[in-house]
C-alpha cells in the first residue's frame, strides 16, 4: 500500500498532510513514526485508573499529534473526548467511556493502515 492509500484507509486527509510536510517521504515518515507515539496507551491507562488530568493531557496530546499528521477520523474522536474532559474534574464522567471506545477504534484502524504500507 502507498502512503497515500494509506492516508485513504485510515481516514486522514493526505493532501494536507503533504501541504505541511515538504516530501512524500517525510509524511510517510512521521506517519510510520506515529506507531512509537505513547499518547494513546497513556490515555487508556489514565482512563482505567480513574485520572482525569492525566486523561485530558493525553487525549489533548493524541488529538495535537493526529491533527499534525492530518489523521482526520482520529483526531475528530480524540477531539471530542479532549472537550469533555476540558473541564477540570475529580473523576472521569462516564459519557467518556462511549468517547473512548470511538477513540480506539480510529486508532486502531489508524494504526493497522500504518502497518500495512509497503
């Protein structure tokens, strides 16, 4: 698959991507460099324990990083979880967990797109 079929799988906007980045190969790149990101396993884990701050930093962060690659379906989904927990809280409200499940299922699809490039 070429990186751009891949941009088309995982739902991002590849000629964005390619008015930020001056090369095919520097998106292809940070794109392959995106599987290393530790924002989303540091989001499902601030989840579990119930972390709110910790919760909004990383999803704020997976959104800043999906938006920079112009991963659109994935950025959508971890804006929407970003929002709710904007507002500084002691516990995670539980109409993050639907927000959640929608954040993986980008992200994995994000992240299945990525292993499939040539």
């Amino acid at each position: 698959m070429t990186i751009e079929q891949c941009y088309q799988e995982l739902g991002g906007n590849y000629a964005e991507v390619c008015g930020r980045l001056p090369s095919q190969q520097l998106v292809e790149k940070f794109a392959r460099k995106f599987l290393d990101d530790q924002s989303y396993a540091q989001l499902t884990g601030a989840m579990a324990a119930g972390n709110h701050d910790d919760a909004f930093r990383a999803a704020h962060t997976l959104k800043g990083v999906a938006a920079n690659l112009s991963f659109t379906k994935l950025r959508a989904s971890a804006s929407e979880l970003t929002e709710l927990l904007r507002t500084p809280a002691d516990t995670i409200p539980p109409e993050a967990a639907p927000m959640l499940e929608a954040v993986t299922r980008d992200y994995e699809a994000t992240i299945a797109a990525i292993r499939n490039l040539d």
